[in-house]
C-alpha cells in the first residue's frame, strides 16, 4: 500500500467507483478513499504528492515507461518515421489539458481541440507532413496558461530539452503529472470542509464494507480492547460486584468506557512489547509504529540524564550546558536503532556519558570522578538497557501518565492546551510533539469507531 498523501496514475480518474465490493480493485478502491478522507480529517497541511522514485511503484512506474519510450525512439527513427505511437501520445495529451481547464474557459478548450485535431493529425501522417514538434510546441504554450505559478520554471525547462522529440514528450508528461497533482489538491482543498463535515461518517461506513470484504476484520481490534480493558481493571484494584454502565449501556463491565480506550490508545505507544494493535487503526499505523518508538528512546534519554544527574549531585545538576549535551548525544546514539535493538546501544551510551561528564568537569575547573563514583555511573546507566529497570518504569509510567490525561479530554475541556508534568521536564518538547501528533490521531478514530468499540467492549466478560 502507498504510504499516505502518494499519488499514482490512476488518481486523477476520481475516487468514487464502486462496483464488487469482493473484487481486489474495489477493496483497494475503498481503501484509497479512506486514505485520503482520513488525511485530509487529521493533517490540516495534507496533500496529495508525487510517487516517489525510489519507492518500489516508483521504480516499476520507470520501468514500464522506460519500455514505452525505447519502443517511441525505435518507431520515429525509422525511414519514414512511425508516428502511429506519438499520435496517440497527442490524444492523451490533448485529454489530459482539457481536464486541466475549466468548463467556463471554453475558448481555450476550442482551442485545444481545434490544434490538437486527432483526425487531422493522422491524415497529416499519412501525407507525411505532420509537425510533432510544432505540436509539441503548443501543448507547451497551453500548458503555460493553465499551469499555477509554482510549475512556471518547469515549464519553461521544456524549451530547451534536447535530444529530440522522445526526452521532450517524457519531460512534458512529467509536467503533466505535477500538474494534474496541482489540480487533484486544489479540488481537494475546495472539498475539504464537505469532507470533513462527512469524513466520520464516511470512514465509518467505508469500514463496514471492509468488514463485508473481510468479516474476520475485528479480531485484532477485540484483543487490543480486551487489553485495554484488562488494564483499567488493574488500575481500579478491586471493584465491587454489580452491574455498572458504560455510557449508557448495561454490562458488567466496571470501569469507564472512555478510560478503558484511552489506555488501549497510549498502551500502543508505551505498552509492553507485542502489545495488539488493531485493524481500525491501520492507516495510521506508520505513524503510530514511528510514534512509539519515539517514546521508547525518549524512556531511555530521560533515564540517562536521571541517573547522571543524581550520581553528579551539585556539581553539574543544575548545569544546563551539560544536560543538554547528554541529552542530545543518547538521542544521537538510539537515533536509528530498533526498539528490540535499543540495549546494543548502552555501551557506546555509557562511554559517551563519561566522556562528556569529565569534559564538562574540567571545563568547570571541577575535580575529576574518583574510581567509585565513576563505576557507580557506568553500572546504572548499564542497568537501563534493561526495560525492566525501575528508573526506566519510572519514566515510562510518568509519560503514560501524561499521555492519558491528554487524551480524549471531555470537549469542554481546552482542547489546544498540553499539559506535561515537570518531572517530565528535560523531555518536555518531544513529548509535546509527540501527544499534539498522536492526539487528533485519536480522537478522530474515537469518534469514527466508537459504536464497533462499544459493541466489543460490552460482549467482554468481566
């Protein structure tokens, strides 16, 4: 699947068909438009962009069109030239430009298709006085008046390629490509505020055909919330027996329903490893997999600094040069690392800590750290390549803490303000980073799928 926001060919033929829901292209075809819906609901910057060249379908796209332009080369080479191919480069062409123009600009579109007079083209042909290249010439003069600013230079570039006809038609339906890019996202931008005044209803009802594709499409959902719920639990301890409510609904479940999808939300970010992650939540799931482990090194940053600073005492605790520069040289070292992979990077974190602790010490004009305090500072920063280790549960809990009291806050609430403890504090950046990218991720989720939670949750036995 393409990641979020990438474009294909295809795109500009709309999002709308819908045909055999049982068919592979119609399921792909529900998936793309609850791409885009989703998108454009939680990232107010969305838009749609190029496939990118160094993707798979960006490297299959040049293959296949690497093929089309030698078979174009080989047929306008040969005496005399086959233009059959580039005529019907012209007929696509000349689609593609009225598509970019609108219904009321009708001289343009006559125009258009006054020049670009396919008939007459191959009549030319077959005279043997067809111009392709003063045909190209105006396609590039149209392309000009109905391009945004932005393509200006792009287009410009056009009349100077060289090498003959081929390289020039490539560089044209690349523009082309730009170009239809430019007018799929201003048509988006001009939906937008329809599509997110529906975009809830529309992504839920996309899911229930997913599920009439796929009636199995629940299973990890139910696990997550199954965990969910089995950790609220825990936290209440004991509950009495009875029957409670949740929102509205009888059961037995005991703890409040927003509760128990808060800590399946966060357990995604800051749960043990292997934590279930659910099928509702799989556009977003690079994201949420980039997300955590965000939260995963920042556990280990702010564990680092914890240790050090306690072990330093007033020599440097309270040096702010020095916290940042640990803080930034253990980001540096986890940078890239999986999380399975975070212990390898304890020893290169350790020496690095004890160089940059006996820099900052004779910068300071301090006394050196004797052999104990030393050894004492390699093992506890050792000690946290272990998750199980209780400075790292500390700093674990607080953020989970955090993140639940930021998430799915009752809309009276101020819904811009994050609040983060100060015992968070040397972290308090990219955790706010964190919660304002993840929070709308899921509050939009919460209100698409609400009614499928609500349903699972009140069939878990207590």
């Amino acid at each position: 699947m393409k990641k979020a926001g990438e474009e294909s060919d295809s795109t500009s033929q709309g999002v709308g068909n819908s045909g055999d829901i049982n068919s592979s292209s119609s399921f792909e075809a529900i998936v793309q438009n609850m791409t885009i819906a989703h998108e454009l609901a939680i990232d107010a910057d969305f838009k749609l962009k190029e496939i990118r060249s160094d993707s798979i379908e960006g490297q299959v796209k040049k293959v296949v069109h690497q093929a089309f332009w030698d078979v174009l080369q080989e047929d306008i080479s040969k005496d005399p030239p086959n233009y059959e191919q580039a005529i019907k480069l012209l007929a696509e062409i000349k689609e593609i430009l009225l598509s970019l123009t609108f219904e009321h600009n009708s001289s343009l579109r006559e125009n258009i298709n006054s020049i670009l007079d396919i008939d007459l083209i191959k009549q030319q042909s077959q005279h043997g006085n067809v111009d392709i290249q003063g045909y190209a010439n105006f396609i590039i003069q149209i392309m000009s008046k109905i391009c945004v600013p932005a393509r200006d230079e792009d287009i410009g570039k056009l009349t100077t390629v060289e090498g003959g006809l081929v390289p020039l038609f490539r560089e044209i339906f690349h523009v082309l490509d730009l170009m239809k890019l430019d007018m799929a996202n201003y048509r988006l931008s001009v939906l937008r505020p329809q599509i997110l005044q529906q975009s809830v209803e529309y992504e839920r009802q996309k899911f229930k055909e997913y599920l009439s594709a796929n009636p199995n499409g629940l299973l990890s959902t139910k696990e997550w919330l199954k965990r969910g719920h089995d950790i609220a639990r825990s936290e209440l301890g004991r509950v009495s027996e009875g029957t409670l409510q949740v929102d509205g609904h009888e059961g037995t479940i005991r703890v409040e329903f927003v509760d128990i999808c808060r800590h399946c939300y966060v357990g995604i970010l800051l749960g043990e490893g292997g934590f279930p992650f659910p099928e509702t939540l799989f556009l977003d799931s690079y994201r949420a997999a980039e997300m955590r482990l965000s939260c995963q090194y920042l556990i280990k940053v702010a564990s680092v600094i914890a240790v050090t600073l306690n072990i330093m005492g007033r020599h440097l605790a309270s040096d702010a040069e020095y916290k940042r520069t640990i803080k930034e040289s253990v980001a540096l070292l986890l940078n890239g690392q999986k999380e399975s992979d975070l212990p390898k990077a304890f020893p290169n974190i350790c020496e690095q800590v004890m160089k940059e602790t006996e820099s900052f010490l004779s910068k300071r004009d301090l006394t050196s750290l004797d052999e104990e305090k030393s050894s004492l500072l390699r093992q506890q920063i050792m000690n946290l390549s272990d998750e199980s280790n209780n400075i790292c549960q500390l700093i674990r809990k607080r953020m989970y803490t955090c993140l639940m009291s930021n998430m799915l806050r009752p809309t009276a609430s101020n819904s811009t303000t994050v609040t983060v403890p100060a015992a968070l504090s040397d972290i308090e950046n990219e955790l706010l980073d964190i919660t304002k990218k993840f929070g709308p991720i899921v509050s939009h989720n919460y209100a698409v799928f609400q009614p499928f939670y609500e349903e699972i949750l009140t069939n878990i036995p207590s």
